[in-house]
C-alpha cells in the first residue's frame, strides 16, 4: 500500500530526500549523469585539458565528415534519395513521434493508476513533459513510465524497416533522434536501479506549486 501525499510529508516514517521546480529538472538530470553543477555566485573555472582534448576530438570529427561528406556528395547529388529521408526524419521526429513519446506516458500513468494526467514544457529546461497531478508513485512505477514510449516506439521503427526497407535511413534516422530525445527518461530509469534497495517515492505538483518531490521510507 502506498503512502498518501499528506503521509510522505507528516509521518515521520518518510523523509523528503529531493525536491524541485520543474524548470530545474535539467538540473536534477545533469546531476545525475555526472555532470557538476556550478555553484551560485561561483566563477565556473576553465578546464584546459578538456577544451585540448575537444579540439583533438572536433578536428578529427571534421576531417572524417569531410571524407563522408565528399563520399557521398556524388550520391546526393544523383539520387536525393538521402536527402529527403534525412529532412523527412526531423520532421517526422518532431510533428509525430514527439507528442506521440508524451502520449505514451500518459497512458502509462493511466494504466499504473493516475487519476488526472497533463502536459507541459519548460522554456528554461527546453523540455516538454506529461505529468501525473499530486500522483504518488515508486521509483518502479516511475521507471514503467519512463521507459514504455522508449520500447513502444523503437518496436514500431523497427517494424517499419521490415515492411518498408526501401526507407532504411529514414528509419534509422528517426530511431537514432528518438533514442538520443529519451535520454532524460533513462536518467529516470537509472536513477530508479540506483535507489531500488530502500523503498523511495515520488509526485509531481505540476499545476500548483510546479514542483516535483522524492521521498525514502525511513528504517
């Protein structure tokens, strides 16, 4: 049975470990992948060696796109074939499967329990995002949700490589966009592997206080 939202805040069996608005869910998500935040008031210090080393790895990156890029130049230019699987992806990824992934979720949330879902986005964290109102959940169940557009969706691409081949690179395409869009979502998931040992839960109060809380069961 899980703890109500007014439990989790006043049992002293719970404890609130993380809490956030959602323009700050970048954040929580940087962190979470190892990338350290600057302090507020603190001049982030320059990294020397890791500005070398992406100059080593820019140059070499330009010097294999120039030889892929003059391989295939003849190619586009005989046959926009390419060309048009290639724009074709970033409209598709973009006008279909975007709202479709947040569909996806909110089905999710639905099928786990959630009596009123939405969607939002946030300019500061350009992020856009369905949420479940004041919805309790485990980590589990938040990693349902996370991760069902991910499977959902890399089936249906790989269907439509089958039974479309002659649109190989549109397909792969849309697959490489969608797989690097789920990033935050395997965050999530990773997050949930990371914590599986001590029961943790989580809601969101997006249309009130826009914030997003975390709590462990203590003992």
């Amino acid at each position: 049975m899980k703890p109500t939202i007014e439990q989790l805040h006043q049992s002293d069996k719970y404890e609130l470990i993380e809490s956030f608005h959602v323009d700050d869910m970048g954040k929580f998500l940087m962190r979470e992948l190892g990338m350290k935040q600057p302090e507020t008031g603190k001049k982030t210090k320059m990294d020397w060696k890791l500005i070398l080393r992406l100059l080593v790895f820019g140059g070499i990156g330009g010097l294999v796109g120039y030889q892929i890029g003059g391989s295939i130049s003849k190619y586009v230019i005989e046959d926009n074939s390419l060309f048009i699987q290639f724009i074709g992806s970033f409209v598709f990824m973009f006008v279909v499967l975007l709202p479709v992934h947040e569909g996806i979720h909110a089905l999710a949330f639905k099928q786990i329990g959630a009596a009123k879902v939405g969607f939002g986005w946030s300019k500061k964290s350009l992020i856009v995002y369905a949420y479940a109102q004041k919805f309790v959940m485990t980590l589990r169940e938040n990693a349902y949700v996370a991760v069902m557009p991910f499977v959902v969706i890399t089936i249906s691409l790989v269907a439509g490589w089958l039974f479309a081949p002659q649109w190989l690179l549109f397909w792969f395409f849309v697959l490489f966009l969608h797989t690097t869009a789920c990033i935050g979502d395997f965050i999530l998931i990773g997050y949930y592997y990371k914590n599986k040992a001590q029961p943790r839960y989580t809601y969101d109060d997006t249309e009130g206080e826009k914030m997003s809380y975390f709590f462990r069961k203590k003992g």
